[in-house]
C-alpha cells in the first residue's frame, strides 16, 4: 500500500512539475511571437523608406539605374500597381502591435483570429511594365530613370 502512495504522489508532483513548465513555455512563446512580430513591422517600414528614398534620390538624376533588395518576412507581400504612385505591403500576423513612426502609412485590421498590416508610402509617379506586381520574401526593385520603369523581380 505504501508503494502506491509513493507512486501516487510522485505522479501528483510530477504533474504539477510539468504543469509549470507548459505555462512558462506558453508565455515565453507568446512574448517571443509578439517581439518578432515587433521586428517584422519595423523591417517592412524600414523597406518602404528605402524604397522611397531611393526614388527620390535618383528621380532626377538623369541617366542612371539604381536597385534596392530586401528581404520581406513571412506572410507579408509587397505590391506594385500600374501607374500608381503608392506601394503597398500587406503582412498578416497574431497579435495587433501599432508602432508610432509616421514614415509610412499603417492600418491595422483584424480578419478573424489574424490582423492584417497594410503598409502603404507614396513615392514618386513612375510607369510600370505590368498591371500589377506582387512579391513576397526576397525581391529587387530597379528603378531606371531614363526610360521612366520600375523592375521588380526576384532577387538572382
């Protein structure tokens, strides 16, 4: 009798053990998604303020080709409409985080149990080849002032 309660209570300890483990482990991978997801927004605003300053840098430099890489996180793509001053990056995410930079534009909507990011940033007026563009992950984007193009491709 006695080694069943020993038994016993050595399963009551060790559930509660493990109880305690799962709960650290879940709070610490929600922290974790939520400062990546921190990150994520902060890299996507940052790609559309080189985007937009190299637009602006080369707009009037005459003759020249000039080309900004970057690297998107997952389940974000970046689009490119025909004759449309306005780039666009949608990024879907968990949890809703509202940085205050004023670079570019942000809404935040919630689809379910996912948010939607719609970045946006105006940028100068250039004519594209295609009606409409969209990349996700690694993208190039050419800008070629002369013949008046934006190229966005996947990086080689």
């Amino acid at each position: 009798m006695r080694d069943v309660s020993l038994w016993v209570e050595f399963l009551i300890y060790t559930s509660f053990t493990l109880l305690a483990i799962s709960y650290v482990l879940y709070y610490s991978n929600i922290i974790s998604s939520r400062e990546r997801i921190k990150i994520d927004v902060s890299n996507i605003q940052n790609t559309l303020v080189d985007i937009y300053v190299s637009m602006i840098t080369y707009k009037n430099c005459g003759n020249c080709l000039t080309s900004v890489s970057g690297k998107l996180p997952d389940y974000a793509s970046l689009y490119l409409f025909n004759n449309s001053d306005i780039i666009y990056i949608m990024y879907y995410a968990s949890y809703n985080y509202t940085p205050s930079r004023v670079y570019t534009n942000l809404t935040v909507n919630k689809m379910g149990n996912m948010f939607e990011y719609n970045f946006s940033i105006k940028v100068p007026l250039y004519f594209l080849d295609y009606s409409n563009i969209s990349f996700s992950n690694d993208f190039c984007l050419a800008i070629n002032t002369s013949s008046g193009r934006i190229y966005l491709s996947k990086c080689k």
